[in-house]
C-alpha cells in the first residue's frame, strides 16, 4: 500500500433509495396535528413558551423548559419557533 493513494475506491455509481412520503400519509399527519392543536390547552402551551424562551434568553439549562412544552403538546415548529425568536437564525459569513 502507498500512502496517499485511495485503494478502497468504489467502482460502481450506488444511488441511495430516496425516501418518497406519501400524499395521502402527509395529508393523515396534518390532520392528526390540527386536531392535537384543536383539543390541548393552549393557554398551557403559551405559558410553556414563554417559559422557554425566558430560560432561552438567559443561562438556564433549555430541557425541562422544552420537556414541558412536549408534555403540554407544543409541536416542534412552535418550539423552534420560539428558539428562533430568542437566538435568531445562523447565516454563514461567506467569504470569496
């Protein structure tokens, strides 16, 4: 073997199988998610948020402020949501 020389190279193109949802899956999945939204209590929900974002803003460790979220049937958009409020969204400094 002569270091500095692929000799594992893969000979052959190997294509991954792409992950293809249905529309009909996606369509259960919104309407299961309306529903959960329909029936929790959302003035919990917007307590836990604010909650999150309060411990988000300062140094306080962010699980048990998102595990009661979870447990108060908050969605992962609105969680993330909330997090973006505080943190913002990253965008990478390109330089040429």
């Amino acid at each position: 073997m002569i270091v500095g020389v692929n000799q594992f190279q893969i000979k052959e193109d190997i294509k991954p199988d792409l992950l293809r949802v249905s529309p009909e899956l996606e369509t259960k999945q919104v309407a299961q998610l309306k529903e959960i939204k329909k029936n929790r209590d959302n003035v919990a929900v917007q307590a836990a948020l604010e909650a999150l974002k309060k411990a988000a803003s300062g140094t306080d460790n962010l699980m048990p402020a998102i595990l009661i979220a979870v447990r108060c049937y908050t969605s992962l958009g609105e969680i993330s949501n909330a997090l973006r409020e505080v943190f913002g969204v990253y965008k990478e400094n390109i330089v040429l």
